[in-house]
C-alpha cells in the first residue's frame, strides 16, 4: 500500500494536478512504451498490443476536491470550492495553502463559538462560504507568501487499520492505482492499451473528454471509486456497494449506462478467475466513462469501481482486498478483451 499512500498525500485539485501528475507520470514510464502529458495535463501512457487491433482506453482521475484562495482579509484567507464538498465535513480541519510555498492552517467557520452562540444562530445550516483558514500570520506576511487562486488542500494522514485503508482523495488515487497495478500485472495482450490518467473529473469530466478525442478507443473503461454505504445510520436498499464484497462491476449511474456486453463480459472474467466481485447501480454520480462514451462517433464503456466509505471527506475508506480485486480484474480483462464482441 505504499504507492497508494503516496498517491493519497500528493496534492492535486482540479486544474491544479502538477504535483500528483509528476507522481504518476514517473511510475508508467516503468510500465509503458510511451508516455506524454496533453495539452490538457491528462498523463497517457501507452502499451503497445500484440496484434495492434483495438484501442482500449483506461481512465482514473487525478485530481481531487478542494479550494482555491478566493481573498486575504486580515491574514485570514476566504475560499471557493472546487469539486462537489459537504460542508458537514469540513469543520476544525487542518490544511495546507499551496502558495509560494506549503503553508499548513487551520479551517474553520467564521461563526461564533458554542458558548455565546444563540439557539437560532445554532440551527443555522453551516454553507462552504462560512469556511476560512488561519494560518497565523499577518495580512502583510500572507500576501508575502499566498496569492489569490493557489489551491488548497486537507492536510489528511494516510492509515491502515484492520481490513481498510483510509486517507483523503482516494477519490480518485484509488482508481489511480488500480490501474498502474493492473498495468503491472498485465501480461500478453492483443490490444492496444491507453492508460489514462485524467485531470479535471471533479468538475465535470473534462479530461477524459480530451484524452479520448486524441485516443478514439474501441472500448473505454474508468476507473473510480463507488459508494459503500454499509455502516450505520443506511438501510441496506442504499447500500450501493459493502466493503470486502470485491471489485464493483458497474451497470448504471447518472452519467453512464454501461455497455451490456461488457457486464457480461466482466462478471464471466470475475467468476471464470475467482476473483470477488458485486454489482453496482449508482443512483447519483458519474465517472469518465460518461465523457468516453460521447466522444467522436461513441464506443462501448463500462466503469470498475473500488467500494468506498466516506465519499468526497477526508477519511475515504477503502478495504485491501477490494482494491487488489479490482486491479486483478482489470488485468485479466487487458489480457483478453480482444476475445469480446461489444457491438449492440
């Protein structure tokens, strides 16, 4: 798990992703023929297929929610979002200001303290704007150092514990790893392979529309993360995936609608090499497979997902085993998928 603790504690907002693709540009030039950054900032890498037929291309995000500086009042700094966050999750928070250099701070909301807080200004819905950071310095020392627009991201320890791992952005360095991993244990291939690592999914797939106009692949698979709402507090009719069930075989979100053939394909390939998986319906939410399948004339997509706990917090909680599931499922998929026929 330590490259995945890396890929964790790397910074990388959206549009802000120079540190985490430096990361994982290093480890597919291990893996890969080829390896070049767009124009958009989306790492691909590419390993050539035996028979040079089918281009598929496999796509994880890079980049991860966070804040950009949006003003300097007083030394305190005011932020916008960047990325779907819940302010609910954001209090008493440590960060770190990536100005001029690394400042950590602390984030909270700009309301008074329970003890003199009235009871109507108690039940006041928390909003991202109320959020600000002290970083214990002047206006004139943080002018010196941060400006308006440098990104800001949770200051967040990766840990294992039990069966699980937890850090922050494992949204999407999770599906990162997977496919670096996959590309490890990949072994002969027919088809061309294009291993994508995107930027700016968080705010509205804009990188793996890029990567795909560039690739017009064949078949498109993303590569992400899925809701494991297994604890307490959830019924079981919104549980979407459960932690230790395996690698999730996604049919449907809102951005996508996976290409049947695939489905099968995938569920054969899991049972075929007892590999643990579940399906997956994901009510709301999308991944880069919504942004490869409208891309040029289309392709078939489908999306593998690591079960989550704790989507878009700093504590997203993955289970080992689920993650290698995933890897190993992807793997074995690149190895034959010149044998499907996903045409409908």
């Amino acid at each position: 798990m330590e490259l995945l603790k890396k890929l964790s504690q790397t910074p990388g907002i959206s549009g802000r992703e120079e540190r985490i693709r430096a990361l994982i540009k290093e480890e597919l030039e291990k893996l890969a023929d080829e390896v070049k950054v767009d124009a958009i900032g989306n790492v691909i890498a590419f390993k050539k297929g035996k028979s040079g037929g089918k281009k598929v291309m496999i796509s994880g995000h890079m980049d991860e929610i966070g804040f950009i500086v949006s003003q300097i009042e007083g030394g305190f700094l005011r932020l916008s979002p960047v990325g779907g966050l819940d302010p609910r999750n954001l209090v008493a928070q440590r960060v770190v200001v990536h100005g001029r250099k690394d400042l950590r701070g602390i984030m909270m909301p700009a309301i008074k303290p329970v003890h003199i807080m009235t009871a109507e200004e108690a039940k006041a819905p928390l909003k991202i704007s109320d959020l600000y950071v002290d970083l214990g310095l002047t206006q004139e020392e943080t002018e010196k150092l941060v400006r308006i627009g440098d990104p800001v991201t949770i200051d967040r320890e990766f840990i294992e514990f039990g069966a699980n791992v937890s850090g922050k952005a494992m949204d999407d360095r999770a599906g990162v790893w997977v496919m670096i991993e996959a590309l490890r244990q990949v072994k002969e291939h027919e088809v061309d392979i294009y291993a994508v690592a995107s930027v700016q999914e968080e705010v509205g797939l804009r990188g793996a529309t890029a990567g795909a106009y560039g690739i017009r692949p064949d078949i498109g698979v993303a590569l992400d993360v899925t809701l494991a709402v297994d604890g307490p507090g959830s019924s079981k009719q919104y549980q979407v995936t459960a932690l230790g069930e395996g690698a999730a075989i996604k049919i449907m979100d809102s951005a996508s609608i996976s290409n049947y053939k695939l489905v099968d394909f995938m569920r054969s390939l899991a049972e075929e090499n007892q590999i643990k998986y579940q399906m997956e319906i994901l009510p709301r939410g999308g991944t880069d497979a919504g942004a490869i399948e409208r891309v040029q004339t289309g392709c078939p997509v489908i999306t593998l997902s690591v079960p989550t706990r704790h989507v878009h917090s700093n504590v997203e909680t993955i289970n080992k085993e689920d993650i290698k599931n995933t890897a190993a499922l992807l793997a074995k998929f690149l190895e034959t998928a010149h044998k499907g026929d996903f045409a409908l």
